[in-house]
C-alpha cells in the first residue's frame, strides 16, 4: 500500500487543484475505499508495543476526497429511495454479517463475520469486530473502531472523526459493552472488557476518576475490564458550585471476566444508576 498512499497524500496536497472529474483522481481514491471495504486497510489500530492508537491519516484523506469526487445518486431500495454520494454496502449473507431490515452500512465501512445489525448505521471507515451486536438505532460514525464480541446497546451513539482531520477516531476494544443512549465521541476510547452504564457521556475532555482513590485515572480513555458510570465533580464559578460531567469507575473486573447481566445491573442499583 506504500505506492497508494503516497499517491494519495499527493493528490491530498493538491485537493483543491485536482477536478472532480479526474479519472486518475476518482480511481487512486476508490482503490483505497476498497481496501477500507474489504478490510485490508483500517483507518486506525491499537499499537500493540505502546499501546497507543495509530491512526493513519492518508486513509481519512482518501474518505474525505472521496466525498468531493462523488456525485449525488439515486438509491432505489423498494420502498425507499436515499440520494447519496456514497453506495452502501451489499452482499452480506457472503459475508457472514446479520443485518435486520432497517439497519445500513456504507460502503468503505468492514464488518467482520459474525456482526449483527439490529435497525442502526455503520458509516464510511468504521471497521465492526466479530460477535459483536450493534443494538437498535445505535450509530457507528466514521472511521471508529469497534471490536470483537462488543455489544453496542440501543441507541448509542459512537461518534465519527473526519473534520478536523488530525482528530483520532473513537476506539472500542473487544469484549466491552457501552449501555443504552451513552455517547463516545471525538476519540475516546474504551478499554478490552469495560461496562459503560446507560448514559454516559464519554470525550477526550471528559475526566474518569477511580472511585476508591478518588484521583483522575484519565481524561476520554476507560480502562480496561472496569465498570464505569456517569457522575458530576463541583467546580465553583462566580455564580455558584456546579457540578461538571466526569465518568466514574466504581469497580476492577478480573481480566478476562465475563459480564454477568443479572449482577451488574445490582452492581449498577447500588450506585443508583438506571440499567
């Protein structure tokens, strides 16, 4: 892929100067949504020495010019009719993916064999790991991450990362399950085996606190196999105390221990979160 991604960042230097009618263009950035499609290529991965997400940007450039160079079209789908500039996925019995009608996935997105999609959206440069359920009309934006055996419950919505470019996707790492209406956005990421109770609102701004010690753990990152809930911090202004969102881990799962439902929601009560 080094050839393509040089050509690539080239064309991205020069975006305001190239026709939308370029052939060239059109086909150097199409090879690239294919390998997005196909799940050669992803726009972010966890680096396995640091630790730390890679992102790989020349792929965001192609996504981005890829909006430019497409025109709006017609989608028939009996009953409906969508005009849009990118096609949707298809084919997915061949692909080992369960989608129920009402649910959708963009072309340029991956679904891993073994994805359920309940009446949702999976967007352009998201990549959905195997065994894992997007829940009814939960959103996966663009280019996030999710991995294997998660379960995205109703209504969540995991926020997309194009603009501004050097913004990080959200990352979802396996095993983790992200309760009813919460919100990752902006390139938080939530750790292999984490609880995230219904409603929590988690970004990079947005402080965890270890409950026990009562110190900031980090800001946008859940740590791994930990339940965490939403929470308020005071904070002072000239019009009073007020209290600020912050996310607050309230238990240390052993590694590699499976959620039990019927415990976590006592777990959940205790702390007078709503399951």
């Amino acid at each position: 892929m080094s050839d393509l991604e040089s050509r690539i960042e080239e064309l991205w230097l020069h975006r305001t100067e190239v026709d939308p009618s370029d052939g060239l263009a059109r086909k150097l950035v199409n090879e690239a949504i294919d390998l997005l499609d196909s799940g050669e290529a992803r726009v972010a991965e966890i680096d396995p020495f640091s630790d730390l997400v890679v992102v790989h940007e020349w792929l965001k450039h192609a996504i981005l010019m890829f909006f430019r160079f497409s025109d709006m079209k017609t989608i028939d789908l009996f009953p409906f009719e969508f005009v849009d500039r990118i096609p949707l996925k298809t084919d997915f019995a061949a692909q080992g993916v369960r989608v129920v009608p009402g649910a959708s996935a963009r072309w340029g997105s991956f679904l891993e064999p073994g994805v359920t999609l309940m009446p949702s959206y999976v967007n352009i440069g998201a990549r959905v790991g195997s065994g894992t359920m997007v829940d009814t009309w939960a959103t996966v934006g663009s280019c996030a991450q999710i991995g294997k055996r998660v379960h995205l419950s109703g209504g969540v919505g995991i926020g997309g990362v194009l603009e501004p470019v050097q913004a990080s996707p959200v990352v979802i790492e396996d095993e983790a399950f992200i309760g009813s209406r919460a919100m990752i956005t902006e390139g938080a990421r939530v750790g292999e085996g984490a609880v995230v109770a219904a409603g929590v609102i988690l970004n990079p701004s947005i402080p965890v606190i270890d409950s026990e010690s009562g110190m900031e753990i980090s800001r946008g990152h859940i740590p791994p196999w930990s339940v965490a809930i939403s929470a308020t911090r005071p904070r002072r202004f000239q019009g009073g105390e007020f209290g600020l969102p912050c996310v607050l881990v309230i238990k240390h799962l052993t590694e590699g221990e499976r959620h039990d439902k019927a415990g976590l929601n006592d777990l959940l009560r205790d702390h007078g979160v709503a399951t």
